[in-house]
C-alpha cells in the first residue's frame, strides 16, 4: 500500500540522517570540484581519483606543427569501442594538419572548441568542467580529451565493449512470435523497442541512481497515451531512492513496490520487446536498467500474469482456450494438495466409495499424518526444483526427472507416503507449469503451504477461509493506483475483451479505461 512505502522511505531518510559518516562521491575531497589548466595536474586527479587502476588508459601526445599542444586522451578499458577510439580520435588528432595553416594560433581554450567542430568526427562531442561529470561519462564509456592550458574538457562519445549479442528469450519463448530478448545494453533494449514503435511520441528519460554504482535508469512511454499522473508518480518514486548501489531491476523493484508485504508480484517484469511495445501502447511505463535483461512495466494487474506474447500470434479461439487452461491449471496449482488433505481428513463422504477404499488401505502403513505426508513430498519436490535450477543445464533436467521419479518410487514401497499423494503432488508440480510468469508461479507455491496448513485444521472451511482472506488481500492491492484486480474488481466491461478471454483484434478498439486517461481508443 502507498501509506507503508512512504513509511518506509521515511524510516530510511531518518535512520540516514542519524549517520554521521556516510560514503558521499558527490564531495570527494581527494579531488577538486573544477579542471585545472593544467593537463599534469588534472591527469594527477583522475588517477588518484580511480586509485592508479590498472584498466584506466591515458595516452598522451602533441599535435600541431611547429608549435606543438600537449594532448592526453583518457579511457577505461572495456567500456569504450577501441574501433571509435583509434579511428575517429586518436588518428584524427595527431595527423590534423589543418592546424598549421591557421592564421594565427590558437589559444588552449580555443583549442578544444576547434578539435570538437573540426577535427574529431564521432557523433557527439562535449564540452566539461568539472570533475564530477568527466568522472562519470569516463566510467560510462566515453572518452575524455585533455588539452594542455586548458579548464575545460571533449567528453567524446564511444561507449562500447564486449556486449552479449540478442538472442531468443529463455523464459517467455513462442512459437509464432519474434525470436528475440533483451540483452544487459541500455541502449540496445530501447532500440528494440523503437524499432517497433517509429513514433516521435515515444520519449525516453534516463537519469542514474546509486551514488557507488551510477546505474543508468531509462524511463519509456508514449506520450499522449501515458496518464500524467502514473508518470508523475513513477519519477516520485524513483527519485526517493537514495542507495549506493542498483545492481538490476530487482533493486528498483523492490523500492517502487506498493506493498512490500504481499506475496503477489505488483510490478510486471519481462524479457521480451513485444510484450514491453504491447503495453507501452496501452498507456504503461516500462523502466529499463543498465546491465539487466529484465526491464520493468508499472502499473501490473494480475491478469497480465497468465497472459503470454503467444497469445497475440495466435487466433482468439486458441489463445482464449490456451488462458482457461492457465486459469485452472493455477488453481490446481494453489489449491490441490490442501483439497486432497481436506476430503481425506474431514470430508471423506466428498470421495467416491472405491477411491475413498484405495486411499485407505494405501494409508494404512503411512506412520506419518497427512499434514506430515504432503508438507514432507511438495518440500522435496521443491529441493529437487530448486537443485535443477542451480546445476548445469543438462545435468540438472536429469536430476530433477530421476530424483523425482527414484524419490517417488522408493517413498511409497518404503511406505513413508501413499501413492495418491504422490499422484496428487506431481499433478500440482505440473500444473505450476504452466503459469507463464516465475513471479507468479513464486507466489502461488508459497502460498500453497498456507492453504494446506488451513486444510489440515479446519478443512473445507479452512480452504474457504483461506480463500476469503486471500481474495480480500488481493481486491485491496494497488500498483502505481490501479486497482490489481482491474479489471474484475471494479468490474469494468470494456476491458474485459482482453482479460480471460481475449476477442478478435477488429473488436479490441479499447484501451484499459483505468490505466490510459487520454487517448482510449486504439483507432
């Protein structure tokens, strides 16, 4: 809820303020705020200023003839593209001879506004003063030139560097759909994006957070469909967060979030560029992270969550159908441990007679309580999930199909569990699935133990209750001011084209009434 993230930004900035001696970049005294005209001095300050680390190149030279200007160029090695670097700046540099046919010298200051308009010809070329922002775009890549008698400095750009190249999502993956993924580039994420959406209403706004790591924040949207309101809102929030360090999405994440208590995902996450188009049009805010694959897309609903990119590739009938699938697969998934232990322990005249007699008589052996016997099988499913994930890719899909079926086998002739709670389960494992989205697939296996522990003490009324507490829960959850439930609850009949069943595209003339207050209407 919004009351308990502002009380935890306020619980922050007062324990913040309590700290006397905090890191702070922003007045680092080991160098000062302003360049010196001093290129031996400045050099001295950049080096101190990184520790003498051993991947910060400098490159000093002369130019010009006969009267020479002492030049140094500045990189970090492996954030800059070497290509760029030698091509458009070093060799652009020392083999000008347009210099020497100038009628009168030029002075140091005059210098580097001549080297930026006529000498080096990459696509960007500024101008610094301080020390603060030369150290900053040198740790994002760009290149600095120093010149000798000078105070200002060319931040020149040539980010680059070995980059993992675009490949197919791992996680999201479709049949009919694009065969692409975002990768950790900032710059490569948004291109994807651009090259889906060619309007010049598609605005970008960067901005970096964390005063250690500096991590490079975009904010996307489409201007005139995007509320005023939820974009005001997204840069509230990402301007309170005051860390040393982001480190991915899931950092921002978790400071965002509306409620940090619920099991429920409130903020969409993704890997594909298609999904993130579809939703920007829809009026939503994607926020990319430098160095994460996963951008963010606010506000969330929870009918995103079983909703796939296939489902938009294939025909309406098909994907509807594919979506009830997930619907009851995920209530299988929360559900079905705790109704088994329910109509075994309590309700037994719920079973059919020759079922009720095998369950039984398998259970005679069984020392254990059925409480004991489910929380014992779905806590060793989850270790072999959890061992599958974490092992090499080909070893691990071994071990988690013959652990699983030895496990299995060798409990039930033990005599430790019966074969119907095997059966019930591996069923629920296998439902899970299905769920398209691991946040969601998370919440709902958390939230499974609590629905057993429920069964176990009260039965089918205690699976009710559960139910009750959990549907009111979720009705009072918000993300970024919509309602989580939208469109459900409030029920609104326009969008309902597009929540369990999704209807043909001619018919989808409607954007989602609560999340895009300007331009409703797709045509």
């Amino acid at each position: 809820m919004k009351s308990a993230w502002n009380r935890l930004f306020k619980i922050q900035k007062k324990e913040k303020m309590q700290q006397k001696v905090s890191f702070d970049d922003t007045n680092n005294t080991q160098y000062p705020e302003e360049l010196s005209s001093s290129i031996d001095t400045n050099i001295q300050h950049i080096k101190q200023a990184f520790g003498n680390s051993g991947d910060l190149i400098i490159r000093e030279f002369s130019m010009g003839k006969p009267l020479l200007h002492n030049v140094a160029s500045i990189y970090v090695n492996g954030l800059i593209d070497k290509e760029i670097m030698g091509n458009f700046i070093i060799e652009k540099l020392m083999n000008d001879t347009n210099i020497n046919n100038l009628e009168e010298p030029l002075s140091p200051n005059k210098l580097g506004t001549y080297i930026k308009d006529h000498i080096i010809t990459i696509t960007s070329v500024e101008i610094v003063s301080d020390m603060k922002n030369l150290l900053s775009n040198l740790l994002s890549g760009q290149t600095i030139v120093l010149v000798d008698g000078s105070s200002e400095a060319l931040n020149c750009a040539s980010q680059g560097g070995e980059l993992r190249s675009i490949s197919e999502p791992t996680a999201e993956s479709s049949v009919r759909g694009p065969k692409e993924s975002f990768t950790e580039s900032l710059i490569t994420n948004t291109s994807m994006v651009r090259r889906r959406i060619k309007s010049p209403n598609l605005w970008l706004e960067t901005r970096k957070l964390g005063k250690i790591t500096q991590t490079e924040i975009g904010i996307m949207y489409l201007n005139g469909i995007v509320s005023d309101k939820l974009l005001n809102e997204v840069r509230e929030r990402l301007d309170k967060i005051d860390v040393d360090e982001i480190l991915g999405s899931n950092t921002i994440e978790e400071w965002i979030t509306d409620d940090v208590y619920t099991p429920w995902p409130t903020i969409f996450v993704t890997e594909r560029p298609d999904v993130v188009t579809g939703n920007l049009l829809e009026g939503r805010v994607a926020i990319f992270v430098d160095g994460t694959p996963i951008p963010l897309i606010v506000p969330a609903t929870w009918n995103q969550f079983i909703q796939t990119a296939e489902d938009y590739y294939l025909r309406w009938s098909i994907s509807g159908f594919l979506r009830f699938i997930r619907i009851v697969s995920f209530l299988i998934t929360l559900l079905g441990p705790s109704l088994f232990i329910a109509f075994v322990s309590f309700h037994p005249e719920l079973i059919p007679t020759p079922l009720l007699i095998n369950i039984a008589a398998q259970r005679q052996s069984i020392p254990f309580p059925i409480i004991i016997e489910a929380l014992l099988m779905e806590f060793t499913f989850e270790v072999l999930r959890e061992a599958g994930v974490r092992m090499p890719r080909p070893v691990g899909q071994a071990v988690s199909i013959v652990g699983a079926l030895v496990l299995g086998e060798a409990a039930v002739s033990a005599g430790i569990v019966s074969s119907a709670m095997v059966i019930v389960v591996a069923a629920t494992a296998i439902a899970s699935f299905t769920i398209p989205h691991y946040s969601l697939t998370d919440a709902t296996r958390l939230l499974r133990f609590m629905m057993m522990i429920l069964a176990s003490t009260f039965g089918l009324y205690g699976i009710g209750l559960g139910v009750i507490l959990l549907v009111a829960h979720t009705v009072s959850l918000r993300s970024f001011g919509i309602p989580y439930l939208a469109p459900f609850a409030p029920l609104i009949i326009t969008d309902q084209q597009d929540a369990i069943l999704r209807l043909p595209k001619p018919f989808m003339s409607k954007r989602p009434q609560l999340i895009s207050q300007k331009r409703k209407n797709r045509n």
